[in-house]
C-alpha cells in the first residue's frame, strides 16, 4: 500500500497485469495514422528515398480467393494496389525496376513469379486495370509513368537510370519521351512474367521466345467467368422484357401463360450466351471468319438446332424467335472477347462492334417481335 500517495504516473504496473492481458509489441517505425500495412507485405526495405514495402513471392490463400473473385468479374474494378514502389527481396542501388499496373491480378502474377529475385517493382496507377487494357486505355502512359518516378523518389532508390517495362505496355509508352524527360532507358521485358527470372539471368535479353504470345485453350476458357459476368444485367433486362411479353395474347394479358412461355424461350436465351461465352473460345483455332461475332452466330446456330429439338414450341413465330434470340445472343457474347485475345486491335474492337451491334440489334427486335406477335398469329405456343 505505500504506492497509494505516489501520483498516478509514477505507479509501477506490471506488463503482465496490463489491462485485458500482456502487452502487445511496441509500434512499428513504419506505421502511420490512418494506413494499414497490407497482408502480402512482410516488411520494409531501406532506401535513400525511405523505407519500401518489401512484398511477398508466395500467394496466400487470400490471394487465390482475390483472384478467383476477379476471373469470376465480381467487384474486379476494386482489385487493385496503391501505385508506387514496392521491392522483392533483398535490392539495393543496383536492383533491376519492373514496372506492372496497379490491377492486383498483375501486380500477383508479377510477385509470384520473382522467388529468389532482388528487384523493384514500380506500381503505375491504371485505375486497376491489367496491364494490356491499360495501355490501350492510356493509362499505362508516359505521362503515368514520369510522375510515379518522381513521386517514388526512384532516382534517389537507385544508381542506375534503367526500367524494365513489360512488352504489352509498349503501345502506352514512348520510350524516348521517357528517357528525354526522366533521364531513365526504357527496356522491353518479356511477354509473361514467368519469364522473367531467365529475362534478368541473362544480362536482361530477350530470347525469340519470351516475345511470343500464346492464346491456349486454358487461356481462353479463363476469360469465359467474367465474360458471362458482364453479360448479367443486360440479360436480366432482356429475360425481364420477355417476361412482360410472354403474357399478351388474344385474352389479354396472363400471369400464368406469362410464366409458361418465359421458360420456353430461357433456354433460347442460355443456350446462345453459352455458345457465345464457351462454344466460341473453347473452337476459336477451328472456327471459320476473322470476326468474333460471326464465329458466335455459327455457334448460335448450332445452339438454336439444339433448342428447338428439344423445345416445346411448336408455331413457326414462335420456333424462328427463339432461333433469333439464341443467334443474337451466341453472337453478342462472342464478340466481347474481341477484345481480349491477342488477334485484335483497338480499333479492330471498334470496327468489329460497327458492324454487328446492329446486325444483333435487329436480331433481337425480330425475335422479340414475333415472340409478341405468335399467339395472335398461331395461338399460345
């Protein structure tokens, strides 16, 4: 009891006895107010510029989960890392600079390809986007570029005036500007990151190899989750349309009919998104035509034959809407993967898009029309 005329201050407390248990570890050097350090980072590396986030080369499961959530489309817009510069391993002065996007499926991919690698990796703010589509998109630029070097301090982080950039960023990026305006030399790495550890072992020289870009089929089926993704509103709004149509006949409107001949024309419906989203990138090298859409109308056609065998539709406007409406479907989601493959420019997308959304259109409204106008001309089916 003799502490009890000490001040409050003064009172020595056991660790131990602190309240709700022992005391946690003192606070980092590196945390700041208001940021938390994220799970892939592991700790800080030195530099002349201040302490780097040193991050991970091994994927946790968070990660995986992260990268299942974005190939299946689900908030893929919000799965990105802060721009800036982060380091693997242990670099110094003389570590070699790669640049990726801030779209964290990239950034991963670039990580978990450099176990045993000392490096910097310079983080581009791309709104969260890869870093192809970013290019495209103008946000992979030259602009972006300089401004995260001197953000970064990189000039201070290293001696050497060297970048490594990754080659489907080049139609972003002018290497001269770069280089007039930074002092900094564009080099082009390799096509994937996988190639990267041969890439830095061999004097930062690209073998004929490491500029070829594959499209194999795993490849292609991957895009397929966040395609059908994008496609879910609009789908919803056209089943919705057809619902509302479904009712109308010579009796006026009905619930029930409604009902019954909505489910005749989903599977018209499924059946062509899935020939378009599955069909077309799983027979891409076999499929005649340059153009995607067209590939998805073969597909479709081979979906509404299907259907229609199976369907219990049995007028003529009703069996040619349903054929319609699976053909401009096959064809609508094929065409969103012109954008994805490497067999496509941007303004090829464009052309492309020219050309069959009214083709589609028309398509649509066809289907739509006769799918209202069937029990008027050849009763309820």
């Amino acid at each position: 009891m003799k502490n009890l005329n000490l001040p409050m201050a003064q009172i020595p407390v056991p660790e131990e006895s602190c309240c709700g248990g022992p005391a946690g570890p003192p606070a980092g050097e590196n945390e700041r107010p208001g940021y938390v350090i994220c799970r892939f980072v592991e700790g800080f590396a030195a530099s002349d510029a201040g302490p780097v986030p040193r991050v991970a080369t091994r994927l946790s499961w968070r990660d995986r989960l992260g990268t299942c959530r974005a190939r299946s489309g689900w908030r893929r817009n919000d799965y990105r890392v802060a721009p800036g510069l982060y380091a693997v391993g242990t670099p110094d002065a003389q570590g070699p600079v790669l640049v990726t996007a801030s779209y964290k499926l990239s950034f991963d991919a670039l990580r978990a390809n450099l176990d045993g690698v000392d490096a910097w990796i310079l983080v581009l703010d791309t709104r969260g986007i890869n870093v192809w589509c970013a290019a495209a998109h103008q946000t992979f630029s030259t602009g972006e570029l300089l401004h995260r070097i001197g953000t970064s301090g990189l000039e201070r982080v290293v001696t050497h005036r060297r970048l490594i950039l990754p080659q489907l960023s080049a139609p972003g990026v002018s290497a001269g500007a770069v280089r007039r305006k930074s002092g900094f030399t564009v080099v082009w790495g390799p096509m994937r990151a996988a190639d990267l550890p041969a890439f830095l072992g061999q004097g930062q020289k690209v073998s004929p190899g490491m500029r070829r870009l594959t499209f194999s089929l795993g490849e292609r089926l991957v895009l397929t989750p966040v395609e059908l993704y994008l496609i879910m509103k609009p789908a919803a709004i056209g089943l919705g349309v057809i619902l509302l149509l479904s009712g109308i006949g010579p009796w006026g409107y009905s619930l029930t009919t409604a009902w019954s001949r909505w489910l005749l024309a989903v599977p018209s419906f499924a059946a062509g998104l899935l020939a378009g989203a599955v069909l077309v990138p799983a027979l891409l090298p076999w499929l005649p035509f340059r153009a995607f859409y067209l590939k998805g109308l073969l597909t479709g056609l081979a979906a509404a034959f299907a259907v229609l065998h199976w369907s219990g539709a049995v007028t003529w406007p009703a069996m040619v809407a349903q054929a319609l409406l699976c053909l401009a479907s096959s064809s609508y989601a094929a065409m969103n993967f012109t954008g994805a493959t490497p067999f496509a420019s941007p303004s090829g997308v464009e052309k492309e898009m020219r050309s069959a959304l009214p083709l589609q259109g028309v398509m649509l409204a066809a289907s739509l029309v006769l799918w209202l106008l069937g029990p008027f001309i050849g009763g309820a089916v």
